[in-house]
C-alpha cells in the first residue's frame, strides 16, 4: 500500500512538472501554469501523507501548502497593482 | 467484589480500529487518486484551447475531489486518536490533522471563489453589452 501510494504520488509529481510547463507554454499565463502546478504537487503530497505519517512527509504536505498560499497572495497583489498602473488616472474636480 | 465484564479485549479493539482506519484512510486516498486521474486528462484535455479560464472548471473540479479525500482522511485521524498510545504519535497525528484541516478550510473557500467566478461568466448579458440597441424591442425615433 505503501509503495503504491508513493509511485503514484511520483507519477503526480512528473504529470505536474509536464502539465505545468505545457500551460505555461501554451498560454503564455504564468499564474494559471503556477496554479496547475501547485494543485497537482498538493495532491502528490496528500498521498505521500497518506503512505508515511513520517515527519518529513508532514514537513512536506505543510510546506506545499504554504507555498501554495503564498505565490498565490504574491500573484495577486502582483495582478492588482499592475490593472491599478495600467488603469488611467481619476481626473479631479 | 463483582467481576468486571470484558466484553471486547483491548488487543481485539485496538485490531478493529487500526483496521477500520486503514479502510477509511485507503477510501480518502483513492478518491484523491481519482481526482488526480480526472483532474489530469482534464487539464490535458483543457491544454489545446490555450485559455486560461478553461483551467477553472478543471481547478474547481480537483478542489472538490481534494476536500472529500480529507474529509476521509480526517475521519481516520480521529478513529485514530482512540488507539494512538505514544506521545510521538498523538503529536504527529495532530500535526496531520492540523494540516488537513486548514488545506480543507483553505479549499472550501477557494471552491466558494471559484465557483462564483465560473457563475459570473455564466451570466447572460443583456442587448446592450456592445453598445449596440435592441433591433427587436427598440422603440422607432421621432
């Protein structure tokens, strides 16, 4: 059980790596090639987590998700504050 | 003194419950297993149309296979609360725990966005999104 969980959570791991790329070379978006990306390595780590309650697998699956939160904070602000540039500037009076 | 009455022995509960958290853990990572199959030729699926938005129904789709493999996987966290006899364990079962918890909290809200942003391009819009009048219900001028 083990085992198999461990070869499948590679397999999502080299899909992620090769869907990821592909988005972003298709769309030319780096946001939603990030997005597939880190989905897809969730759910690898998920089913570490679910193989091996070791330590690491748990340091693993906490810091994917950190990261997941993270770039998406990062991206977010980043695509605020460019429309926010990008928009024309409020005449006044 | 009366005897006391050993229904079930402790060695038989803790089998049954290790047993039975294997089963509910095996279910969370098989659905997991069959979103990540799913969500996989989704995306492939997705790839060729070269939009971005067509990755959000796929997202959505992948979020809510995640959220009901935790739902699973919390089950057996706390089956196995009950059996767990070290200090070592309970600390790593609630480190397991805490991280599915919040990965659930976090998806569910993700979800609800995503969600809404898939209803909003949904939405028909009215005549006049082009700028252009109604020919049908336009009234004539002058």
């Amino acid at each position: 059980m083990t085992a198999l969980l461990d070869g499948v959570a590679v397999t999502v791991v080299a899909a992620a790596l090769l869907l990821g790329a592909a988005a972003l070379l298709l769309t030319r978006d780096a946001r939603a090639a990030l997005a597939i990306l880190l989905d897809l390595l969730l759910v690898a780590g998920l089913l570490h987590l679910s193989a091996t309650a070791a330590w690491t697998a748990i340091a693993t699956a906490a810091l994917v998700v950190a990261i997941r939160k993270v770039v998406a904070l990062g991206l977010e602000a980043g695509r605020s504050a460019l429309a926010a540039a990008a928009a024309p500037p409020r005449r006044q009076g | 003194m009366a005897p006391a009455i050993d229904l079930v022995s402790e060695e038989t509960l803790r089998t049954v419950v290790n047993a039975l958290v294997r089963l509910v853990e095996a279910a969370g990572a098989l659905v997991i297993f069959i979103g990540a199959v799913i969500g996989v030729w989704k995306f492939v699926v997705a790839l060729p149309k070269r939009d971005p938005h067509a990755f959000v129904p796929v997202r959505l789709s992948l979020g809510r296979y995640l959220a009901l493999g935790l739902e699973f996987q919390l089950a057996s966290d706390v089956l196995r609360t009950a059996v767990a006899p070290t200090f070592e364990e309970l600390a790593k079962l609630a480190a397991v725990a805490a991280i599915r918890t919040a990965l659930n909290f976090f998806l569910a809200r993700e979800i609800a966005e995503e969600r809404r942003l898939v209803e909003e391009s949904r939405e028909p819009r009215g005549p006049d999104v082009r700028g252009l009048p109604d020919p049908r219900g336009a009234p004539e001028p002058g």
